[in-house]
C-alpha cells in the first residue's frame, strides 16, 4: 500500500475510533452505571468491536445487492445487548 494513503487511512481510522471511545464511554457511566475509570477500560475493549461493525456495514451495504440494513442493525444491538449482561 502507498504509505500515504496507509497514514490518511490510519489517520482516519483514530478518528473514527476516538469518536467511538467518546460516545460509548460516556454512554457506559449514563446507561451502564460505571465509573469513568471503569468506562474507559471497557471502551478500550469494546470500540473495535463497534468499528468492525461499522465498517462492515459500510462495506456490505456499498457491494452486496439486497442488503439487509434492518437485518444488519438487529445483528449489531444484538452485539451490543450481549455484551451488557
């Protein structure tokens, strides 16, 4: 890969990921009653797993005739819900 377009790439990623990290960590203290400290660790965890979600939602809605959005979403909250217990 062109390291140019490897660092754009990787630039973009780190956005994508800290925007994740915000919106979960904060999410994790509002709905899931953890401390910050605590938050932050499980984000560390948790927002590669949201951002393959993402990306493969991307991916397979942009390629795949017939995709399934709705099937998709109710495979990521599924995600999301088992991770909660």
């Amino acid at each position: 890969m062109d390291p140019a377009v490897a660092e754009l790439m990787g630039a973009h990623q780190e956005s994508l990921r800290s925007a994740i990290d915000r919106v979960f960590a904060d999410w994790a203290v509002a709905e899931l009653g953890l401390a910050e400290a605590s938050a932050r660790q499980w984000v560390e965890m948790f927002s590669q797993a949201v951002l393959s979600v993402l990306q493969g939602w991307v991916v397979q809605s942009a390629l795949l005739p017939g995709f399934d959005h709705e099937a998709y979403l109710d495979y990521a909250r599924t995600l999301v819900a088992s991770d909660e217990g």
